[in-house]
C-alpha cells in the first residue's frame, strides 16, 4: 500500500494536469478516475483523495493509440428498386 503522503488532492492534480480543479472532480464523479473519499462524514462535504495506482491506471486508459477504423456506409443507388 502506497504511503498516504504520496496520495494526491483533485488541486495537485489540477495543477499537474494544467487544467481546472472541477475537471478532475467530474471525472471522479463519472467514474473514469478512482479516488478515495477522506471526509470524517458521508453526507457532507467530500476530500477526494487519488493514489498514484489510480493516477496511473486514468493515464494508461486515456493514452493515445492506433485510431479505431471507420467503416462507412454504403449509400443506396436510387435507380435502383429492389422487389422482395
């Protein structure tokens, strides 16, 4: 288990990301990055906390790789009337 000071806040990891604290509480909150909830009640206020596991399991799901191939659909020649 990782030391809890290596545990990382939604702001430390704003600043290390280059992009606004909200941005990583919404990912939190849609599940795409696991983080732990420190707050001493449930129902209040919660203190995400994220550890450097998650943080590297959120990377490696959004690492860029080969692009998925599109297969496109072919269109239907109007001059042609199909019977069943």
């Amino acid at each position: 288990m990782p030391a809890i000071a290596s545990y990382l806040s939604p702001p430390q990891l704003a600043e290390h990301f280059g992009v606004d604290a909200k941005k990583i509480i919404g990912w939190i909150r849609a599940g795409e990055l696991r983080a732990v909830n420190i707050a001493t009640t449930t129902c209040g206020r919660p203190r995400w906390k994220i550890s450097p596991s998650d943080l590297a399991a959120f990377e490696s799901a959004r690492a860029a790789g080969p692009q998925p191939r599109v297969t496109r659909r072919r269109r239907k020649d109007p001059s042609v009337i199909q019977f069943f």
